[in-house]
C-alpha cells in the first residue's frame, strides 16, 4: 500500500482535487468519476460526495492508496 502525507494549504481540500492533487487521477473529472464510483472512503466509510471537504486528520484511502491529511 502506499501511504500520502497531503499538507493542507488551507481550512479544507476537496477530494476530487485532492485525488488530482497526489496524482491518482489525472484531472478533477476522473477525480469525480472515481469518487462516484464508490471506490473511495473517508475515515473508513465509503464517500459519494465529489466535492467533500477533507479536513486536517482525515484519512482518505482507495485501492492501495491512503492519504493522511494534514494542517500545514
């Protein structure tokens, strides 16, 4: 699995953005897609939301990715 530490720039990212942002998808559209798909959890639970706001200590994981967000 690989494991990403994603420093906050600032309050919140978005997580199409954020999947863009770490370079899992190419764009904030496959981004949508992915999350849409019902492939991605946020704090363990599944996330439909496109745009939901991921905060300093969420963890977002998928298919052998987990993201540690973090307060910079």
């Amino acid at each position: 699995m690989q494991i990403f530490d994603f420093e906050l720039d600032g309050e919140y990212v978005e997580l199409n953005q954020l999947l863009k942002l770490i370079g899992v998808v190419d764009s904030g559209g496959a981004g949508k897609a992915l999350v849409a798909s019902g492939a991605v959890r946020v704090d363990g639970a599944v996330e439909l939301r496109k745009t939901c706001k991921i905060r300093d200590g969420q963890v977002v994981t998928l298919d052998g990715v987990e993201i540690h967000v973090r307060a910079s």
